[in-house]
C-alpha cells in the first residue's frame, strides 16, 4: 500500500470504530473531528451515517467546510460539552501514543478538543510511526507581536525556528516550525514551550496524548492502545 492507501485504510478503520460506538451506545452522538488529509479521509466516510451524527466540532474552518459540504452540522464546543470521541491525524506518533501536530496549523483547536473528549483517536498512516519526536518540525502558535521574542527563546531551548510566512491560523496567529528538535521529554518540553510569554500553545501532545492509535501499514491496520 502506498501512503495514500494507508491514509484511506485509517480513516476507514476510524469510521467503523465510530460506527461501533453509535450502535452501541443506541443514540446520535457529537464528534470531534481533525484536520489534514487524512481527517479529510474520514469525513469523506461518515457522510454515509450523517444521520446518526447529531454533530461535529471542528478543529478548522477547512473541516467545518468540508464537514458541513456533506450536510453535517457543526457546533461550538462550549455548547456540545464532554465530546464522547475525536478522530485526528498526526504528523509523527510515537509508541506511547504521543504526538506532533499542527502541519495544518490548526494545533490549538485540535489540542482544545483533545482535551476536551473522553476518548482521542489517532489516524495514521505507517509513515508518522517515530522511536523518537522531532524530525518533523514542531509547530508552535504565537501572538504575531511576540514571533521574535519566541523564536530567540525557542533557540536557548535548542531549535532552529522558522516562521511559516503566509500562514495566518484560524485564530489570528502566526506559526513559527522548530527544526533540530531531539523530544527525548515530550511532556517537559511541551510545558516549557508553553511557559514562554506569547506561546498560544505548541504542537506536542503529550500531557494528552491519544488513546488509540489506528496506524494502517502493509499487514493492515494496526490498533494500538495507549498503555
Ligand atoms: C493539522 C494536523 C494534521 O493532523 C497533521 O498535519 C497530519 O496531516 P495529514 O493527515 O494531512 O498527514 O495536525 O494541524
């Protein structure tokens, strides 16, 4: 299977998950759902049972868009209270289900509704399966006035940050990606970057990681649970 075709096969797995829990549980539910290519994937398929969503929290505009394009509604977080799941992508989990996120720069919805669900389910291609986070550069949202002033304190931290030009996230923010990271800490790195004035938040998920990983590879997808 090529990347795509396991980004097809994790979304599919995702939807039949979900399909299993509204039938189990006999009512409609409100979901949680990412952003990116594979998220896209698994909207794609839960159009099929839209009726037996009640609704969707989106982590973007692009995903309500593409959620509401196949006649699923969207609501607010603030009203929808405890999400029962949240299906997303990630650009690289390791084997403790902790993440890199924010290659779409939607990071802080995305970490909002993780922390804001009962269960986070990640869908994943084979590819984003890492021994160690860091390769892929580390999203950090800032307030637009502070990118400097983060970026030399991102530096005393032992990155190389760069500012992703042209991107403006959802909430009004720039996003500066930090390259050259060893995460040998996950959760220590993720508070210390969080710590520094004019973060809005970083793209390590590691104080919530997710419960279930769906990572599709070429013997099928694996199902991996948090331990
Ligand atoms: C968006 C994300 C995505 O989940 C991540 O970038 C993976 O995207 P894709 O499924 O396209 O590989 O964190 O902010």
């Amino acid at each position: 299977m090529d990347q795509q075709e396991q980004k097809v096969a994790a979304a599919q797995a995702a939807f039949e998950y979900v399909q299993d829990l509204i039938n189990h549980w006999g009512e409609e539910i409100v979901i949680g759902i990412g952003t990116g290519s594979t998220a896209n994937l698994f909207i794609d398929q839960i159009a099929q049972i839209k009726n037996s969503i009640s609704a969707a929290v989106a982590s973007s505009e692009e995903s309500a868009k593409r959620l509401k394009s196949h006649g699923i509604s969207i609501t607010d977080l603030n009203s929808a209270g405890t999400l029962r799941v949240y299906i997303d992508g990630a650009d690289e989990v390791n084997e403790n289900l902790q993440l890199i996120k924010g290659g779409g720069a939607a990071l802080t919805r995305e970490k909002i509704i993780a922390a804001a669900s009962s269960e986070f389910i990640c869908i994943a291609d084979e590819s984003k399966f890492v021994p160690l986070l860091g390769k892929f550069p580390l999203p950090v949202e800032v307030i637009p006035m502070s990118r400097s002033y983060v970026a030399r304190e991102l530096v005393k931290l032992g990155g190389d940050p760069a500012y992703r030009s042209g991107v403006v996230t959802d909430n009004g923010n720039h996003i500066v990606d930090v390259h050259n990271l060893e995460i040998l800490d996950p959760r220590k790195l993720e508070r210390q970057i969080n710590n520094i004035t004019g973060v809005v938040t970083n793209g390590i998920f590691a104080d919530r990681p997710a419960d279930l990983l769906l990572l599709a590879t070429d013997d099928g997808v694996k199902k991996i649970s948090r331990s």
